[in-house]
C-alpha cells in the first residue's frame, strides 16, 4: 500500500465533501479550515468541488461596502454570513466578528454593520442565510432582499 504525502496546503471552507476532500488528498494537499487561511491564499468551497475557488481580500473591500459599492471583486463571504449570524447575541462579539470582515470601516451602530455585510453578498448568499434563518424567498429583489435581511 501506497503512502500519501500531503506537501501542499489547501484552504477549504467546512464541511467539506468526502469527495473533495479524496481528491484534495491524492494531489498532495492537506485540508486546512478556511478561517485559518493566510491573506493571499485561495479557498475553496468544500460544499460544492475542487473547481469552485475565492481569492480572499486583504481587507473585504471595506471601503467599497462602507460606502456602498458593488462589493465587486472576490470576497470572503463565509466570514461575513459567519458575522451576521452572530448578530443576534453579544454586540461586541457581532463587533468584533465584523471589524474581521469590514475592517476599519466598520460603522458603531449594529443596523449600520449589518447593513454593510448585507452589502458583501451575492443574491444567492442572501437567500441562503435567509432560507436559514426561516425566511421564505422566491423572486425578491436585491432590496427587497436586504430589507428582509435586516429585519432577519
């Protein structure tokens, strides 16, 4: 039987598919959560296969969504939905779980954040978090998307 040297580091939002995680493996790459990733590494969605890749922002793009940009350009959203789900307990948790994402434009007021890591995700992200949170959606708008977001 064959050993596996595992010489290469992959960066992998969990879960992770068993196999994505067979092929990581066989290539040479150890598994490491996404969380623990370096600020110019790649991570790769381990829901959805090894194609699927994001470049992780330095900062999120703090100033584009502070001011209310398009969020254009490749964004750690895990890390964003991971900030608004933390929004209904602690607020200094919430805060510091923000100020990860959006950095030092990271507003004081917590309808302010939330408002600014709504803005980080795609349509598709903000039905998800929404659908978890118990929230019914078919063809909402993108601001019809945020408002129930926020109320969430």
């Amino acid at each position: 039987m064959s050993k596996i040297v595992l010489d290469k580091t992959a960066f992998v939002r969990h879960p992770v598919l068993p196999e994505l995680k067979r092929q990581l493996n066989s290539e040479g790459y150890r598994i490491v959560d996404a969380s623990f990733a370096p600020a110019d590494a790649e991570i790769r969605d381990g829901s959805i296969g090894a194609e699927a890749t994001i470049a992780v922002p330095q900062q999120a793009t703090a100033a584009n969504s502070a001011t209310g940009g398009d969020g254009a350009g490749a964004l750690n959203t895990s890390a964003a939905l991971d900030a608004l789900g933390t929004a209904g307990g602690n607020f200094m948790a919430f805060k510091s779980a923000a100020k990860k994402v959006l950095g030092d434009a990271t507003p004081d007021k917590k309808d302010e954040i939330v408002a600014a890591l709504i803005k980080l995700l795609s349509d598709t992200e903000l039905k998800t978090f929404l659908t978890g949170k118990g929230v019914g959606v078919s063809d909402e708008t993108r601001d019809q998307l945020e408002e129930l977001a926020k109320a969430a």
